[in-house]
C-alpha cells in the first residue's frame, strides 16, 4: 500500500509540475555543510526539500498532498488527503469537517515560543495511515478526533484535542493521545501560552498513562529593542530539571541579524542514544544570517561534543560541530 502511494504521489507530483494550474502549492528547500577542515575527520553535508500541493475541488472538498525528501536521496509522502467541510454543506449551526487519508494527527502545541522550544512536551500525536479526523468548531472552541488502526500492528491511534486559540490573549489546548494500544491508554496533556506586553510565557505538561512518567517545561520570550531573548527548561520524573536553553537574536534589521543558542543538560546519559546526555554543555551555537527575498543565507559555528545544534543543518557523525553554512528558502 505504502510503495502505490509513493508511486502515485510520484504521478501526482509530475502533473503539479507539468500542469502549473492544477494546484496551489509552496514548499520549502535547503542545504548546508558542517566542516572542521580537519582531513581525519568527514564533513556533513545535508540537503531536505519539501512541497506542498492542495486543491479546491468544489465548494466542499480539498485535496493535499505533501512530499519530503533528501538530496541524492529518495522522496517520501509527508501527506495524502481529503478534507470534507460536511458542517457548510449541510448547514449545520456548528464547524464540521472530516479529514480523511495519511496525514499527522499532531496537535497544535501552542507551547512554543522560544528557539529551544524547550517548553513545548506535547507527544505530537502520530502519523495516521487511512485514517479519519473529525473537527468539531464551537465558537471560541475547537475540538479534533483523529483514528486509525496503527497499520502492520493492529494496535489503535487515537487523538482527542481541544483547543482555544484565542483567549484574550492565551491559547490553550487539552489532548489525550493514544500510539498503538489496544486497550487506548495514552498520554494526558495540556499546554498553551499568554502575551504580557513585550513577553510571552508558555507551559506545556503531560502524562503517560502508559509508561507511568510525566513530563514538563516552562518557557519566555521577550523582544527588547532589536533583540530577542528566550529561555526554556524542561524536566519528568527522573530529573526534576533536566535541560536548559537560552537563546538570543540581535537584528539590527528585518533582513540580517545574529542568532546565539545554548543548551544546557543536567541529565545521566542514555544508553539507548546516540548522544550524551550528561555532558552539562551540550552545544554553543552562533550565526550570522542575511535575507534576500524568500531566501535566508546562514554561515556559523557550532560548539558540541554530543551532535546538538541550534541552527547547524548538520553534526559531523563523530558528533563533533564545526563552521557551517546554510541556504533556506520557503515559498
């Protein structure tokens, strides 16, 4: 099922391409190095390109298609669906839509405000394979249930989300989520952010109902003149503080600046990773980017002995950083 998918999304793509009117799109292509200039040592190189189809079939339905892929490398299908609005058809007094088809059931986080994101512990939901998404929308109040049965494994998928994206300032979300169980035990969450002058706090906290942890993180950003400052943490039920991240970007103007990223880790090292969680610095990051049109052009350097970046697209695979450089371009 999956390689038909790819095949025909492959089809899908082409026609895009060839026939500019059959759809609207945007995307998003970069590409970037890291490099120690050390001969001993191989430099990472890294290029990811996304696009983004939709089309309005009628006054009813739309269809979206979103493919991922690498450079040199073989594209994936990020999204393959339908949305149905059956409230306006119908003329109901309340917002109903269904989704159906293979897309991410994530919610919508509203717990991210800094460059760490540090704040934001929302398990995400998970990518939902012929499945179906009901939207209710009660004024102010918006309530998402998403389903599937997890494929391969017969296990259940399930999201229960709702959200307030606007409350005088706040927005704030109630999820439960479910990844592959049967018996529908998942995770308890609730997140959201408020705006208090130049500030924004953010909090998000959440529970496994499954593994019997909790996890949490608190958040503030805050522009002050041409800067913007941000600090983050997180913690669970092993380490009460866990992480620490601070950011910062100085721009002088809306097309050029310098971004600074630290993170901080007072973890033990996880043997079932790759990186080493109790090193306490865990990369100092600094870059300098400038903007022409659509596209930002980034060269920094990363300080790391565990692979972390804050804007480095890539770590050498011996995790070390090193100087980079950095081409984006969302359209």
């Amino acid at each position: 099922m999956r390689k038909l998918l790819v095949v025909l999304s492959a089809i899908m793509l082409v026609a895009a391409f060839a026939v500019p009117v059959f759809a609207d799109w945007s995307g998003e292509v970069e590409f970037g190095f890291t490099t120690v200039f050390d001969p001993a040592k191989d430099a990472s190189a890294y290029g990811s390109i996304e696009a983004d189809f939709s089309k309005a079939v009628d006054d009813y339905n739309s269809v979206a298609l979103e493919f991922d892929g690498t450079a040199g490398g073989n594209w994936t299908v990020g999204e393959a669906s339908i949305s149905t609005d059956i409230g306006k058809a119908t003329g109901l007094p309340v917002g109903l839509t269904l989704k159906s088809g293979y897309f991410d059931s994530g919610n919508q986080e509203y717990a991210d405000v800094t460059g760490w994101g540090l704040e934001d512990v929302a398990a995400g939901g998970t990518t939902l394979d012929g499945g179906f998404d009901l939207g209710f929308g009660f004024g102010p109040a918006n309530l998402d249930v998403a389903f599937s049965v997890a494929q391969g494994t017969g296990g259940q998928d399930l999201l229960i989300n709702l959200y307030m994206p606007d409350l005088s300032g706040a927005s704030v979300e109630l999820y439960y989520d479910v990844v592959n169980n049967d018996d529908l035990k998942g995770a308890f969450g609730v997140d959201g952010s408020y705006a208090v002058g130049p500030a924004t706090v953010a909090a998000g906290f959440e529970y496994d109902s499954v593994a019997e942890t909790w996890q949490y993180g608190l958040g503030v950003s805050a522009g002050v003149s041409m800067a913007t400052l941000g600090v983050s943490l997180d913690g669970n039920d092993d380490k009460a503080l866990a992480e620490v991240g601070l950011d910062a970007n100085l721009a002088p103007a809306d097309n050029y600046g310098v971004d600074l990223g630290v993170k901080l880790s007072m973890k033990d090292d996880d043997p079932a990773t790759t990186v080493d969680e109790s090193k306490t610095l865990q990369c100092v990051d600094i870059s300098a980017y400038y903007k022409v049109g659509a596209a930002t052009i980034r060269v920094g350097y990363d300080v790391t002995e565990t692979g972390e970046s804050y804007n480095a697209p890539a770590v050498l695979t011996d995790d070390k950083g090193g100087l980079y450089a950095d081409v984006d371009l969302e359209f």
